[in-house]
C-alpha cells in the first residue's frame, strides 16, 4: 500500500490513495454530486461504499489543469470484504490454496493483525475497479444534468459515463518505492537470471505475469534449437539433405514446448490463486448497444441485440473485407516477387558488391510493407469487431483475435509458402526468411519501445523531467504524481505482445530448418524485448489494472494451431529434399503417399502426447481434489442440519 501518500475524505478519515477518476472538465456540477454521492454510498442502498475526495491543485497549478480529478480508496474492512466479493484466492494455514472469507480470515497464513499488508496494492486497486464497474442505475431515468444521457436499472454507470465521454479515464497509481524496487531487479540491472514473476505479478497482476512468463519460457525452451542450428549454420549450410534432421527435431520440439507450458502455467496460476478461481458472470462491454430489454440470466435491464443481425454483419460485411485483405496481401506479395526477379535479373548481368547487396533490398522493402498493412489492417478490424457489436468482451476479443491472426499468417508467411512449395528455391527462402525476420525484430523494437519513449517526450517535455525524478529518489506531490501518470500512454494489453511472439514462433516452427540461425535470431530478440516491454510498462505506460488470469487463454489455442501447421510444412520439406526423393526415384506417388503418412502419423502421436502430458501436475491435482472434497463435506454439514429441523416441524 502508498503510505507516504494519503488524503482526506469528507468525513475527516485519512486514506491512500488507489485509483484516480478523471472526467471532462466542463462535467456539470450536479453529474459530478452524483456520482460522487454514489461512490460514497452504503452498499446496503446501492452504492460502492468507497472513499473519494477532490485532487487538491498542487503549488505548480495553472488555470488549465482539470479541477475534476477524483482520488479513491477504501479502508481495509471494506477492501477485505471485496477481496470476498470478487473471489480472491489466497494461501491457508495449511499451505493449500483458498477463496478468501472475511469470516474466517485469521485462518489464512499472511493474515495478521487488522489485515494490513494481506492485500497487495494491485489488488486493492483490482477490488475499487470491480466495485466501481458494479456501480449501477437504481430509478434514475438520466444522469443527472444530461437529460439525453439515458440509464435505466442495473445500468454500470461508470461504464455509461465512459461510453458518453464523461468520464475521461479511470487508472490505478503507481507505487513509487515499490516500482523503483522491481525496476532494479527487472530490467535497470542487467544480469543472467530469471525474471521475478512473483514481484511483477504483485505489482502488475496475473495476467502480466503470465505474459512474461512465457516470454521467457519462450526464450529457454529455443536456447536447443539454437544451440543445434549455430553448427548447422557453419559447417552444412550449402547442405540441404542435413537439414531434414532439423526438421525432424522441429516437429517434436514445437509439440513438447506447448505441452510443458501449460503444465507450467498451471503451477504459476495454482501458486497465484487463479487456477481454481471462479470466473465472474461477464456484463455487457462498454460499446454494446441495442433495444433495452430483461437479460433471462440476471433479471435486470440491459440492451439486447438480434444475434441474426450480428451474424450478418459477420458474413455480409466481416468475411469479404478479410478475404479482401487477403486478395491485397497476395496483390503485394506478387510486387515483391517482380522486384526478386528485377534485382537477380541486374545482379546476373553484373554481378557486383553492391547488386549483392541490392538483391536484399526487395525482401527489406516487403517486410517494412508487411508490417505496415498488419498496422493498417488491426485499426480496420478493430473497427469492424466493434461495429459487429459483440456482447461480451471476451466475445469481441475472440473475434478480433481470429481476425488479426488469419490476416497475419497470411500476410507474413504466404511468400515463403510460395517460395518453399511453388518456386522450391531453397536459397532465396533462406534469404527471404532471414531479411523478414531481422526487418521485422527492428521495426518492432523501435514501435514497441524507442517510439512511445520518444512520442512521451515530446508530447510533455517537462512531464518527462518529473517522471525521472518521481521513479527516482525525489518525491512528488499527490497532485503533481497524477498530473504526471495521467499524461502517460495507456497500455492497451497484452494483444500485441502475444501477437509478435505468435510470429516469431511461426518463423521458427515452420522454415527454421532451411534457416538455423532463425532461432538464434529470436532468442536474442526475445533477451532484448524482456527489457524493452519491462522499461514501457515501468516508465512509459500509465499502470494497468490488474487481470486475473490463469492460462494465457486462446493465444494457447493460436500456437498449438500453429504448431499443428508446423508438423505439415516440416513435413513437406523433408518430403522435398534430394536425400529423401533418391530413395523413390521411379515413383512420386510413392514419395507423396509416404510424406502423407508420414505426416498423419506425426499429427496423430502429437494428440497422443497432448493426452499423456496432464495439463495440471499431479501433486496440484490432488490438492484441488482435496479442496474439492472438503467444500462437499463442508456442504453436507451445512445441509444435513437444516434438513433435521424441517423434519422436526414437520413432526
């Protein structure tokens, strides 16, 4: 918790300060009493019964700073009783992992005196949001001086308020002391060693730490096959026939890291308390809009929207602008072959030093291209899975995952596609493989880090002074530390994160055996992004709340898919290579129908082995069995008793 930071609310009661609450400048009075009134309400009459006051104007305060910035928190009995509300798991006496009870709170093992210290801050600020997003419209036909700002009841109003632009933003603060101690030991110190999962995951929440997580299980798990493809590279890269035994490795390699992961991810999330936990009945995203109606599962009042209508947005609208994109991609990727063929054209005629280096040059300018229709392409499909106007937010994220990946697949791996399997030039698949893979680590690195960094210190010069001396020693004001994180970008998740790793695993899984050091490339790209990605959401994002997670959900199914493609390539490219053909030199058929077989007989052991390995290891197995078991009795006890009574008024 910020205990050199802390405010006064109305009542005269002294609390740190969690999470702040910006809305327009020009928010009319009676809005703001509101809103304020409910925040501040028992929750027995409807409201979050939170701690909010006024960001008091600090020394350095000019006319053009928005007096109507909010601070909120709660005191520790309130926080205690949401961490039971929102169904945090936290460690027993005995060791074991358990949903949290206010009632029975002495019984967990970090519980001591009056709670404080029990929660960590980003779940202090995860329980404020979750209470604050549960706000909702009671007999309030409007808000309050915005009499076309429509509510009705069971109505989020924060989320109205959002959607209407009102409310400007919500953000958790950073804790300064404590982000400077995970900054040392994250990424300020450079040393070989494993990044602290546990600190990240209590400063940032589950969701970040898993990311990270694989990240750098990523990175280990490719430290063989680069250590395989250096020696290849050296001493057998004119030697196509010795790379199907790289393939072969590919296909086992791409099955058994996927498989070990979720075993691994399963330990992080049973340690951190989301492995078991229940997830939260899922309200309407914030875009969502439709005729008001009855939801037939809650009861309450909300919109609905004729899924008949959404499906033919999908079909009629959605579909032939992704096939569209697609036919584009293909439109580009035929340029780029024309170019190929335009630079070994001039280099065969006279070959040179500098034609050498102009036959790189077109596999440079496709990737530059590459990267910039996947950027062009996400605001397109953002729009459209918005426009399909999706429920649920994980609904619209599946949508829009299924959208970018498809896109990206093809956009970054149909030319080696092409080249491996129509042109079967070995050669300028390792040239394009190579130049895509390099070009496309650069380009990601300075979007990814040295561009927010730069466009940060530009947009606020002096904003950038205070943020140094705020992560460093100096301390700041309450005011002027908000000041400072709400002119912050806001980290807008994990996607893209996930969608480069997804890329890169393709690049290797897929033709890294025509091209060894691919995976050495990605294990030094991966070092470099783990210091990158940790610096942005230290120094240059805003903190993003908290996300409990137990998996890293259907990016799991987007790389088990793609290792599925992998087990075919591979496959192919074996079944293409000299040293394989020579052994049916009268009968392609024959070689067809043995790579076929060859391949069903891959996909089919990798499903196996998907059976063999449990997702959750043994020992976490037996404890959720066990924790099972004793909800059941506990149940029983409950149950058994009320029963007897009923039969004793009955007699």
């Amino acid at each position: 918790m910020q205990k050199s930071l802390s405010v006064y609310d109305s009542d005269g009661s002294t609390f740190a300060p969690l999470v702040v609450i910006e809305l327009v400048s020009e928010t009319k009075e009676e809005a703001i009493a509101w809103l304020l009134n409910r925040v501040r309400d028992k929750q027995q009459d409807g409201g979050a019964e939170l701690l909010v006051e006024q960001l008091t104007p600090g020394a350095q305060g000019t006319e053009k700073d928005n007096p109507n910035v909010y601070v909120v928190g709660a005191s520790w009995q309130r926080l205690l009783y949401g961490a039971e509300d929102v169904g945090l798991f936290k460690e027993f006496n005995d060791g074991s992992m358990r949903g949290f009870t206010y009632a029975n709170k002495h019984n967990f093992k970090e519980f001591q005196g009056d709670g404080d210290g029990f929660l960590s801050m980003a779940e202090c600020q995860y329980i404020i949001k979750h209470e604050l997003d549960n706000l909702r419209a009671k007999d309030e036909a409007h808000v309050p001086g915005y009499p076309k700002m429509k509510l009705y009841p069971g109505k989020s109003v924060i989320r109205r308020m959002q959607s209407k632009g009102i409310l400007v933003q919500v953000f958790p603060l950073h804790e300064k002391e404590e982000l400077k101690r995970l900054s040392f030991s994250w990424f300020k110190k450079i040393k070989l060693s494993f990044q602290p999962l546990d600190d990240i995951r209590h400063y940032f929440g589950e969701g970040m730490a898993l990311y990270f997580g694989f990240l750098e299980y990523f990175t280990l798990a490719l430290i063989p096959m680069a250590l395989i493809g250096i020696p290849y590279y050296l001493f057998d890269w004119e030697d196509y026939d010795k790379f199907t035994v790289f393939a072969g490795f590919n296909l086992v390699w791409c099955t058994v890291i996927l498989e070990l992961w979720k075993r691994l991810s399963a330990s992080l999330a049973y340690g951190w308390g989301t492995l078991s936990r229940k997830k939260a009945f899922e309200e309407p995203r914030p875009g969502f809009h439709g005729v008001l109606g009855v939801n037939p599962v809650t009861g309450r009042a909300e919109p609905l929207y004729s899924n008949a209508k959404r499906q033919l947005r999908i079909y009629l609208v959605s579909v032939p602008f992704v096939l569209l994109c697609l036919y584009l991609s293909l439109y580009v990727m035929m340029i780029y072959f024309d170019m190929e063929g335009w630079a070994l054209m001039i280099h065969d005629e006279e070959p040179t030093f500098w034609t050498g280096l102009l036959l790189f040059i077109p596999s440079i300018i496709y990737a530059v291209v590459i990267e910039i229709m996947n950027l062009i392409y996400r605001y397109a499909a953002e729009f459209l899975t918005g426009w399909e106007n999706h429920r649920l937010e994980s609904t619209f994220q599946n949508h829009l995952v299924l959208k970018v990946l498809v896109f990206n697949f093809f956009n970054c791996f149909a030319s080696l596609f092409y080249i491996a399997f129509v042109m079967q030039d070995m050669v300028l698949l390792r040239q394009s493989l190579a130049t895509l893979l390099i070009t496309s680590q650069i380009l990601n690195q300075i979007m990814e880090a040295f561009l927010p960094y730069w466009l940060q210190r530009r947009r606020n010069k002096k904003a950038h002074k205070r943020m140094i001396k705020t992560m460093e020693d100096k301390e700041l004001p309450l005011s002027e530390q908000v000041k400072l994180e709400a002119d912050m970008s806001t980290y807008l998740g994990t996607f893209d994160d996930y969608l480069e790793l997804f890329l890169l695993f393709g690049y290797v899984s897929l033709f890294s055996c025509v091209y060894p050091l691919a995976a050495v490339l990605v294990v030094l790209n991966n070092v470099t992004e783990v210091y990158s990605d940790a610096f942005k959401m230290c120094k240059v994002f805003k903190r993003p709340f908290s996300e409990p997670a137990a998996n890293i959900g259907v990016w799991q199914l987007a790389f088990e898919a793609m290792s599925v493609i992998a087990v075919v390539t591979n496959c192919a490219l074996i079944g293409m290579s000299p040293q394989v053909k020579s052994y049916f030199p009268e009968s392609e058929t024959q070689l067809i129908m043995w790579v076929v077989g060859f391949e069903h007989f891959l996909l089919a052991s990798k499903f196996i082995l998907t059976f063999v390995i449990p997702d959750v290891p043994k020992h976490i197995q037996i404890k959720l069995s066990r924790l099972e078991f004793e909800s059941l009795e506990a149940l029983k006890k409950r149950v058994i008793p009320k029963n007897n009574m009923k039969g004793l008024q009955g007699e």
